[in-house]
C-alpha cells in the first residue's frame, strides 16, 4: 500500500495556549481539520535535548544530550551549543560552532540511538530536514562554508544555508534573524520541495519564534508566529491548496518546549562542583570527593531552585529546600518519568537543578532573559506543547512518541529502543 508522505512541522518553543488562540489562518485551519492534544517535552526542556528526543525517540538517557551546555568528562571540557552568543564567545567561538553544528550530531548523540532518518532511509524511503540541530542520517554533505567538516544527514539537507543538498534558489538564512529570515528560507526550501515531490518525510523546523518569545515573553510573540504561519503556507501554494496539501501529504504539528516568564536571574555557583547553567536548568558536576547529596544540599537555601535530582542506589532522589520526597516530582507533568531519564544520560551532572517559578539561571556570559521568556525546567509551563496530528492516529502523548507515530505510518519498524 502506498502511504503519504509526511510532513513534521516544529515550531521551536511554541506554548499550547498561543497555538490554541491564533487566528494566523493557515494554522487555524489546520487546528480545524486535525486531531489535538496537549502533550509532554522531555528534561531538561531546551532545545537540543528536545530535538534529540524527537529525532530518537527517547529521552535524555538514551540520546546523550543533556543539555545547552555541559561538561565533556571524556574531554575535560565545556561544551556550549548556543545559549547565547556571549556563551558561545565565553565557551570559545570557533569551538563552540563547531559543537552546535558538527558535534552534536557527529560525537556527542549516542550511536546506540537510531535516529528518524536513519530508520526511514534504511528502509528505502527519502528524508529532508530543514534547520533542525538533530540530523543525523545516511548521507554525507560538504558545507558551503570553508573550514567546516563533512557532516551526515538526510538525503535533502538544508542547514541554515551552512550545508545544503540541492540547490533551491533559497536566500541566505542568517541575513536578518530578528526579521524571521530564518523561518522565510525554510518556507522557500520547503516550496522547493514539495513542488518536486522530493521526499517521503519532510522535518520542518521554524525555530524563529522561540528566538521571538524569549524576548517578548510566553504567549506574546505574536508577529513572529504569523511569519512562521507564512512560511507554512508556502508548502500549502506549492502543493496546490489547502484541500490538495491534506490529500497528499500527513501532518503533524508541535513543538519541542514550552515558555516560562522570567522575572529573576540567578548565577548559581556551589563549591565542590563545576556548575553548568542555562535558562531554568542547571547541572552541578561533582569534583573529585564530592558527593551529590552534599552538592543538592547546599542549594537548600537557593530562592531560584525549585528542586535539585541526584541518583542514590541507583534510585532518583528529589531535593526542595531540605525536604527529600519522590512525590515532589508528581506535581510536574511525567516527573518521575523525565527526572530518572534525565539523571540516567551518561553526559548528565551528577545533579541536576529545576528553577523555580519566575527564576532563570545566567550562562556562561552572564546572559538572561529577564522581562522575557525561557524554558528548561520540569515545571508545567516548560514542559507542555501543542501536538496536532492529520492522517495519523491519536497525536502522542510525548515528543518521544513522534518517531515512533512516523515510522508506524510508513510501515517501519524501531530497530532499536530508541
């Protein structure tokens, strides 16, 4: 039998309520023809993690991402995928490029794990990513950029004009970030594609919005959620209309993270550990002789912590201002669940630290997004997304659901776990 080709479409940082009120008329016609759902992110909510999730099928403990930034043990160094650009800079630039854009993906995503497109194109059908930071596939590309290595993705590649498979036409992604050029060069990659009937799936990441949110704040990034609505209804003119874009092709709609408004910034320091921080998840790294318990317990007295996770026995321990309790995590959507996941990668700190409501954590540079928005903790507002599906079953209950609804669809199935 012949399936549709299916098209993911996410919308980085994307809240469930922005999404459920729009009147941006592509994607309200879409809410009107599909199957909805609010459904959960993994842990820690950023993006890279969350994007490895959607691409593996799993959380944290099986991708190996743990987080924006985090210390290599292996390598006795920092990693810094883009908090800021501060960060980056603060981090090393050259090198912190070369981790966001080859290494996340080349080193530090588990080889245990099977990505989406692998699965799919070991199958024999063809896959296309626009601008998503987790690509790992079959085929190799050469950069457009000089000094950048060859990097393994789908068969259609198209990475912030930095590696790209085909030729399109596409202006240059960075040209005005601010302005939504980045979610303009998918839709013009995305016409390109449909209009050629170039792949069985199509991930289409708009990450613009999140870009948007974190300094407007949850729910207020109105603007650039009509620029991503545009850049969606480009793929709906190329297939030939609404009516004629739902015949042909399966959709699901999400995000990977939710949005917090962030009224106060932290710089967590705790002696005996190196702190990683980013937005409202931070990671202590425990010095030779330091044990965890005593690390968790000295931010008892931290006003932006909501709760610190370690691994005692192998089991998950949840610390809050002193109390010790695993029920402190049932008020979180999958706490349980996301916190062991989370604590089990073998990149993660040896804790693991929440921030409470209206707190974000400073990175590397000192950067915040105070008056704004931000993501990362176990707390409802990070942790729930928008899930919409069209000629699928039921949307999942996860993001980690997702390769396994796509696979399904075409009749694959999960060689491994992940």
């Amino acid at each position: 039998m012949t399936r549709r080709a299916a098209i993911l479409i996410l919308i980085d940082g994307l809240t469930p309520s922005m999404l459920e009120a729009t009147d941006a008329p592509t994607l309200r016609f879409l809410l009107d023809h599909g199957t909805y759902r609010r459904a959960t992110s993994t842990f820690p909510s950023l993006t890279p993690v969350c994007l490895a999730s959607v691409a593996t099928g799993g959380h944290p403990d099986v991708h190996g991402i743990p987080h924006l930034v985090w210390w290599n043990r292996g390598e006795q160094r920092l990693v810094e995928y883009g908090s800021s650009f501060g960060a980056l800079v603060a981090a090393g630039l050259a090198r912190g490029i070369r981790d966001t854009i080859v290494n996340l993906n080349e080193r530090h995503l588990l080889r245990s794990a099977e990505t989406v497109y692998e699965a799919l194109e070991d199958a024999g059908l063809t896959t296309a990513a626009i601008n998503i930071t987790t690509y790992r596939g079959r085929n190799v590309h050469v950069s457009t950029v000089p000094g950048l290595p060859p990097v393994h993705g789908p068969k259609r590649f198209f990475f912030y004009s930095v590696y790209e498979s085909d030729r399109t036409g596409a202006a240059v992604a960075w040209r005005n970030r601010a302005g939504g050029s980045i979610d303009a060069y998918a839709g013009q990659v995305g016409r390109w594609l449909v209009t050629r009937d170039a792949f069985d799936l199509l991930v289409f990441y708009l990450p613009d919005y999140d870009y948007a949110s974190h300094a407007l704040g949850p729910d207020a990034a109105h603007d650039a959620l009509k620029r991503a609505d545009a850049s969606i209804a480009s793929l709906v003119e190329a297939a030939g209309g609404r009516d004629e874009f739902l015949e042909r092709y399966a959709i699901v709609l999400c995000s990977d993270h939710g949005q917090s408004r962030i009224e106060r910034c932290a710089k967590l320091r705790v002696d005996g550990a190196q702190v990683t921080a980013s937005n409202r998840a931070a990671m202590l790294y425990a010095e030779a002789g330091a044990d965890p318990r005593a690390l968790a317990a000295a931010l008892d007295g931290e006003e932006s912590v909501d709760v610190a996770l370690f691994l005692e026995d192998g089991a998950v321990v949840a610390r809050s201002r002193g109390e010790e309790d695993p029920s402190l995590l049932d008020r979180f959507p999958d706490g349980r669940e996301r916190a062991a996941a989370a604590l089990r990668n073998p990149n993660a700190g040896d804790v693991i630290v929440s921030a409470a409501r209206g707190w974000e954590f400073a990175d590397l540079a000192g950067r915040n997004h105070v008056g704004g928005g931000s993501h990362g903790s176990l707390g409802e507002e990070d942790s729930l997304v928008p899930m919409l599906t069209i000629g699928f079953d039921a949307p999942p209950a996860s993001i980690t659901g997702l390769k396994g609804l796509l696979l399904a669809h075409f009749g694959v199935g999960v060689a491994r776990a992940a």
